[in-house]
C-alpha cells in the first residue's frame, strides 16, 4: 500500500469517525428540538381545533338566539298588530253604535214630536166634539133628556148593592121633575141627598160609598172627546215612522 492510499484511508476513517461522533452529539439536541416543534405544532392545532368548535359553538347559539329573537320580535309585532286592529275594530263598533243610537235618538225625538203634535190635535178636536155634544145634548129638551139620563143611571145603580144606594147623593143639572124623583126613589129609596149642579148639563150623577154612576151630559161630553183624543192619538202613533204599524 503506497503512503498516499494509506493517508487517505486514514483521513477518511478520521472523517467518518467525527461525523458519527458530531452526528451522535448533535442528534439528540436536533430531535428534542424536532420532537418539541412537533408537540407544539399538535398542541396549535388541538388549540387551533378547540377554537374552531367553539366558535362553532357560539356561531350556532348566536343563530339560534338570533331565531329567538327573531321570533320573538315577530309575535310581539303580531301582537301589536293583533291589538291595534282590536282596538280599531272596537272603536269602529263604538262608532257605529253611537250612529245607531243618535240616529235612534233623532228619530224618537222626532216621533215625539209627531205624536205630540198629533195628541195636541186630537186634544183640540176631541175639546170641541165634546164642547158640540154638550151643546147638542143641552140643546134637546130638558125634561126628555134628563129623563133618559136618569134611566140609564137606575140601571147602572142596580150593579151597586142595596144597603149602600140608601145614602146616596144626586146632583142634577136642574131641579128633579116628578118622573125622575119616581124613577131615583126607586133605585135608591127616598132618603137620597139632592143637589142642583148646573154645570152637569143634563142628566144626573149618583155617588155612593160602593162607587159613582154619572150620567150626565158633561161626562157623555168628557166620554166622547177622551175617545176621540185617543184616536187621534192612536193614528198619529200609526202614521209615525217609529210607530208600532209603520
């Protein structure tokens, strides 16, 4: 073996001894400083990871409180709504009934008014057919009519008991001729009280503790302008618009 090839192999046995020796004390270093990069590049990721799901997390419960919120905003709207076309539609009954009501009120005032009117004319009328059948019935002979008077006034007392006709008190529009004291003594015996009431007209009016009996001409009078009050009366309720035929 020449000197050379002798040195050379000697020089690469040296080299390669050094780069074991460097590799074996540099290696653990490196791999400790590998192996700590390793675990913190894991421990990023898992952080990097644990991040992630929880803002996962907080995304889903953010939507779903905004979902709440959402429907919540949604049914107090409704609600709102709800009670404003409540309230509407109640001021719009309010409304309506209040038209109703002075409409109503217009129109029972004014057949008021009507009926008023009309009892007003019934009234005039029903004065001056009474004033005409007083006229008409003092007008007639006075004995004739006086008697008819007093017959019709017997035969009324026969519906009064006996015991109380016999204190009765007459009054008659002038004194009594001889037929209508027969006629009265025989429906109230004689101890009946007289007495001369010339605004009676004609005729006779009878009181006695059971009731009265007027047959005169001042209650025909009264009798027939009361009837036809009433009907005047009754047919302007009829004719009115608020009236019970209208």
């Amino acid at each position: 073996m020449s000197p050379a090839l002798a040195n050379f192999l000697f020089e690469a046995a040296n080299f390669l001894l050094l780069a074991a020796l460097l590799g074996w004390v540099l290696f653990k270093p490196v791999r400790r400083a590998l192996d700590a990069e390793r675990v913190r590049h894991e421990a990023e990721l898992h952080e990097s990871q644990r991040l992630r799901a929880e803002a996962e997390v907080m995304a889903e419960q953010t939507r779903h409180a905004r979902q709440v919120a959402d429907l919540e905003i949604e049914q107090h709207r409704q609600e709102i709504l709800g009670g404003a076309k409540q309230e509407a539609s109640q001021l719009l009954t309010e409304a309506r009934n209040t038209e109703r009501a002075e409409r109503r009120a217009l129109e029972l005032e004014l057949e008021a008014v009507r009926t008023a009117e009309a009892t007003e004319l019934a009234g005039a009328v029903g004065g001056l057919a009474a004033e005409a059948v007083r006229n008409l019935i003092e007008a007639l002979p006075g004995p004739s009519i006086d008697t008819m008077l007093i017959r019709a006034a017997c035969e009324a007392l026969d519906s009064i008991p006996a015991e109380a006709r016999r204190s009765a008190h007459v009054e008659s529009a002038r004194p009594l001729d001889t037929e209508g004291k027969r006629l009265l003594e025989g429906a109230l015996g004689s101890e009946f009280k007289e007495r001369v009431v010339p605004e009676l007209g004609a005729g006779v009016r009878v009181t006695t503790p059971a009731g009265q009996v007027d047959a005169s001409a001042l209650s025909l009078a009264r009798h027939a302008g009361g009837t036809v009050t009433r009907l005047g009366t009754e047919l302007g309720g009829q004719r009115s618009p608020g009236g019970s035929h209208a």
